[in-house]
C-alpha cells in the first residue's frame, strides 16, 4: 500500500477502504442539508461528501476510502492536493488574492499566458487570454473568431458538449438536462454530423473516407463557406460519450478551414493537459488550431480557462473588448503554474499512455465476456465503453446506470456520459497508481457480473 504525502496534512493512503454503506450516515444528513438549502438543478453523481483527497483517493466525511475514476470531471489531473500546486498557492494566497488584471497586472496572468503559448500545439506566434471556466472560453474564443473574420456563422458537431451559457447551450447538441427548457438560443449556429465510427451510417470502415465529405458538403450547401467564422470541434468528445474521430478527419478539417479562411477552433477544455497521453489531443496527429480553449486540467483544481492562438487572430480585438473581472486570478494562475510545471517534471503525458496501457485491455477483455459493451474506445486516461441491447447499436441506458451505481456502492467513483446516457467514461488521476488502476477494474468487472443475463 502506497500513500499519497499532502502539504500540511496527514498522508493518504492509497487503498480503497469502506466502513459504512455508501453513502455512509455523517454523508446522508449533510445530504438533507445540502437539498434544503441548494438549488435542486444542480445533480450530483454520488451523495457522499469529501473531506480530503490525493493520488487516486478521496476520502468521505464517514472516513470512507474510494477510489477516483473521474478526476472531478478530468480536472485533478496532477492529482488532489497536489505539492507543487498547494505551494504555490499558499504562497500566492499571503502576498494577495486579487487586483483585476484589468486593473492592475502581475507576473503570474503573464507567465501563465507564455506557459500556454509554449505547450499548445504549433511553433507560430501565439497570445493568450484568460478566463474562468470552459464555457467562457468556448464563448469568447467564437468572439474573437466573429471580430476576426467579420463572419458570424459557427459550426459545431452533433454530440458536441460546448457549455451552459445561452451560447455555449446553442453549440451543445444534447437537450437534457442542457438545455431543456432555457431557450431562446444565440442565432448564426449550424450543426453537422461528427465522425463517430461506432454509428457511422456505413459502418466504422467507410467513417473515415465518408465524414469529412458529408460535414463539409453540408457546410458548402447549408451554410457557406464566406459566412462561417469558426468550425469549433472537440477533438476527442467529453460529455457526448468520448467520441474519438477515425485518423485523417481532423487533418482534413484543418485543412479546409486554411482554404476557406475559416478559424479553426479546438475545444480541448476536457482533454488537453497530458489527459489523452499527449500534451494535447490534436497533438497525436500534429493538428495544429487557430485557437484552442483550455479548462480543467489547467490549474489542479481551481477556477481557470483560456484561449491562446495564433497572434494575429487573437490581437484583432481591440483594447477592453475581452476580459472578466475574475479572469486569471493570482491565485488561480498560481495553482496553473504549479499543475503545468507537475506535468512536465512528472512526465504526466507518459503517465497517461501507461494508464492506457493497463486498462484498455482489460476493457476490451469485458467486451468479450459482455456483449452488452458495444464499443471500447479512447486515448491514454480517456476512455470509455458505449453499452448497447446486446447485438444492435440501440443505446442501453439503464445497463449504463446500474453498472455506475453498483460501482458506486463498492467504493469506486466512475462517470456517464453520451447523447444517450449509455457511455461509462474513465478520467482517472494521472499520478493513480497502478495498484488501484488494476482494484478499479476488478470493481468495475464485478459491477458487470451483476447483470441480469
């Protein structure tokens, strides 16, 4: 058993270890506190409340151990409390919390910005911008691709998951609980087919000769080349069930950005930062965007989002047009530096692939054995298995749930996802160790033996 040392704090042990029922009895009446005083359109995924964390455990209020599978939604990359991110804070944290960059600058919204424009994919001039959350980053690099090209049109994918502001919601593809019930919706927003070789119409083979023609004939013919701005694509879909396109679809629509002058943007808010066992998704096939929102993974678990692209792009916007008064906030630009520079002297992108390497032949190994499990898919510490009715492609939702909640009683914390609600996604810390990889796995196996056959 391996241990997990904090900054300030006692070690962690890196074990699954429960002793109560989930959620235990200190997690249920704080349950009954939390749903008489917050608001119920904020979900949580397991009733148990957190009271410390590290590696790949947190820890409940009943001194429950569970292993983490979701990383808070791929945001503990470099783990819970990690040494070099703590550090920094608490330093930043006693010199000051704020000024508005706006207001007054300091050096860490400035060294956050040239760590961006360093690690991002492609060696041209680059500037950066920094916001607080994914959907902010999202929004405002569509803003800054509108006042670029003089263009308003925008095209996003089916399956895509972009935010939760009114624009952001115009760009997701799925209703609930997004958008149910919250429009109108930004106008100038245009929807074409992902490249998804699970539910390709002609099948996984013919998915990669085929989509790239069939998304940017409906593009020519639906909307028009001189009036589109910004095709925004995840390159590996989150919450739309971790849709990994074939090879050569994001070259080829890379490409035909650069030929139309379209801005090319990559929403890499969920898996950038070593996440899929490179620095950035687009990396793996040397895709390099005009612009590339960040999020999660940023800053080890504080509120942080940029934009960073190319300097001609992103210096078209005049003076004031962009910022927020918490925007880059010292502490959280902190928290950043402390993350980036965790991933480079740990070498998290490595860290990932060997996360990979362990667990996706075990999920292909449950695909076997469970023909419930359609679809094996993912890169590096982002994976996933799309469950079906087993000899179709009909989405199994209710398999999908049972699977999550009886992995949940058994102390291992996983997420869903997808259009349909039928993907159980992997995000585990990438600083997990193997012992609990491998722990994680046998919950999850077991969690599959307790289907009906």
């Amino acid at each position: 058993m391996s241990v997990h040392p904090t900054v300030g704090g006692p070690a962690i042990a890196q074990q699954r270890h429960l002793v109560t029922e989930i959620p235990g009895p200190i997690s249920r009446k704080l349950l009954a506190r939390r749903q008489a005083s917050v608001a119920r359109g904020l979900s949580h995924v397991l009733p148990v409340f957190v009271t410390a964390a590290g590696g790949g455990v947190l820890i409940d209020a009943d001194g429950n151990s569970l292993i983490d599978f979701g990383s808070g939604i791929a945001v503990t990359s470099v783990g819970n409390s990690a040494e070099l991110v703590v550090t920094r804070v608490t330093e930043q944290v006693a010199q000051f919390t704020h000024t508005c960059f706006m207001v007054v600058p300091y050096e860490g919204y400035v060294q956050v910005c040239e760590e961006l424009n360093r690690v991002t994919p492609g060696s041209h001039d680059k500037r950066s911008a920094l916001f607080n959350s994914g959907a902010e980053a999202v929004e405002n690099a569509v803003k800054i691709a509108r006042h670029a090209t003089g263009r308003q049109a925008v095209v996003v994918f089916d399956h895509a998951y972009h935010g939760r502001t009114n624009l952001t919601m115009a760009m997701t593809a799925k209703n609930m609980p997004y958008k149910d019930g919250f429009g109108p919706f930004a106008g100038e927003v245009y929807r074409v087919p992902m490249a998804y070789p699970f539910r390709w119409p002609g099948g996984p083979a013919r998915c990669a000769a085929e989509a790239l023609d069939v998304v940017t004939g409906l593009i020519h013919a639906q909307v028009g080349e001189h009036r589109v701005a910004a095709v925004v694509i995840e390159p590996i879909q989150g919450e739309g069930g971790f849709i990994v396109p074939p090879d050569g679809f994001l070259p080829g629509l890379a490409g035909y950005c650069r030929e139309h002058g379209i801005v090319f943007i990559a929403d890499e808010i969920q898996s950038g930062f070593c996440r899929t066992g490179d620095w950035f998704a687009c990396d793996h096939e040397a895709v390099v965007p005009d612009l590339v929102t960040t999020a999660k993974g940023i800053a080890g678990g504080l509120p942080l989002a940029a934009v960073t692209g190319r300097a001609d792009i992103m210096d078209s916007v005049q003076a004031g047009g962009l910022g927020g008064t918490y925007g880059g906030n010292p502490v959280a630009c902190a928290a950043a530096l402390g993350a980036i520079e965790t991933m480079t002297k740990e070498d998290l992108p490595a860290a990932a692939r060997r996360v990979g390497e362990v667990m996706l032949p075990r999920l292909r190994d449950l695909a076997r054995r469970y023909p419930v499990i359609g679809d094996v898919r993912g890169r590096g510490a982002m994976l996933a298995i799309e469950l079906v009715k087993p000899g179709t492609i009909e989405p199994d939702a209710a398999a999908t749930s049972a699977v999550a909640r009886a992995c949940h009683a058994a102390g291992l914390i996983l997420l869903t996802c997808g259009t349909h609600g039928n993907v159980l996604r992997f995000l585990p810390p990438l600083v997990i160790s193997p012992d609990l990889l491998d722990e994680g796995m046998g919950i999850l196996d077991d969690a599959f033996g307790q289907l009906p056959s």
